[in-house]
C-alpha cells in the first residue's frame, strides 16, 4: 500500500511542477515594458565578445547611450547568469535561455529584446555597441512608447435585477390596502 501511495505521490509532483514553472514570470517578463534587454550568451567568461562587449560598455559615452535606451545587459556563461552584473538564480538563468527559445549551440550569441518583450535582433559572433545602438534606433516608434501593460481593472458592477422582474422596469411600489 505503502509503494503504491509513494507512487501517487512523485506523480502528482510531476504534473505539478510544470504547471509552476509556467506560471513563474522569467528575468524577460519581468523588464516588459520598462527596459529592452540585451542579452549574452557566451561559453566562457574569457570569450573575446563578452570581453570586448563588456569594455565597450563600461566606457562613459557608450554607458550614457546604454542608459538613454533603457537597456539592461543580461549575461550568460556556462549556466551561469546575472542582470548587469548581479547574479540571478538558476532558476531564473534556466527561465532566460528557455524564454529566448535558443537551441544549444557553442557559439556566442547576442540577443535584443525589445520592450514589447519580442526578440528584435539576434547575432552570433563580435559586435559592437555601436552596431547595437544603431538597430535599437531603427526600431518602430511604438516600440520606444511601450509601457507595461496594465492590469484591467473591471468595471463597476451594476446593482443585478431579481430574478423574473425586467431590468428596465423601475416604478415605485405601490402601497398596500388595508
């Protein structure tokens, strides 16, 4: 009896956990009309276009262009992620490369994503930040204007007629004979 209730029980953990990992909102979801994310995905910390992208941004007049743009460097290397600089979770890491939707590859990937949340630009290989910042001004003028979305708030309800008098039948009651 005993196996049969440890049986039941790993299964009903594995139907659940997917169903909580879709509802968990990835590092992505969460910069959704507020920042356009930037996105690399390097196999080494010594990759030659981390390295040079890194450099290039910490340069004063490329960070001031990195800043007005309203992008946030995301970085992954060998599982290993942080948002500008700070470490995210693995959890979170695992949610940005399934997010991206990106096949296994050992090549360096840079990826832009738009403040709608959808992937604008995706190259492999050296790029530089000015390349970077020339795409993001090409990019349609609603996608400079997105906000986040927010959340429907729902009308106010209207007082509900009983059931079997007409809604649009509003006459004073009459008063009752002794």
């Amino acid at each position: 009896m005993s196996i049969r209730s440890l049986t039941f029980a790993a299964l009903m953990l594995a139907c659940a956990a997917p169903l909580q990992a879709a509802d968990s909102d990835g590092p992505l979801a969460k910069e959704r009309g507020q920042f356009r994310p930037l996105v690399v995905i390097a196999p080494s910390s010594v990759d030659p276009t981390l390295v040079e992208l890194q450099k290039a941004l910490a340069e004063p007049a490329n960070r001031k262009s990195f800043d007005e743009r309203k992008l946030v460097l995301f970085t992954v290397v060998n599982t290993i992620g942080k948002r500008d600089g700070k470490d995210l979770d693995p959890q979170s890491t695992m949610a940005l490369i399934r997010e991206l939707k990106l096949g296994a590859t050992g090549l360096t990937k840079v990826i832009l994503v738009g403040k709608d949340g959808e992937k604008r630009f995706e190259h492999s290989g050296p790029i530089e930040a000015k390349d970077i910042f020339a795409a993001i001004d090409q990019f349609p003028p609603a996608e400079n204007q997105a906000a986040p979305a927010a959340p429907a708030t729902p009308a106010p309800a209207e007082p509900a007629a009983k059931p079997g008098k007409a809604a649009g039948n509003s006459k004073a009651p009459k008063a009752l004979d002794d």
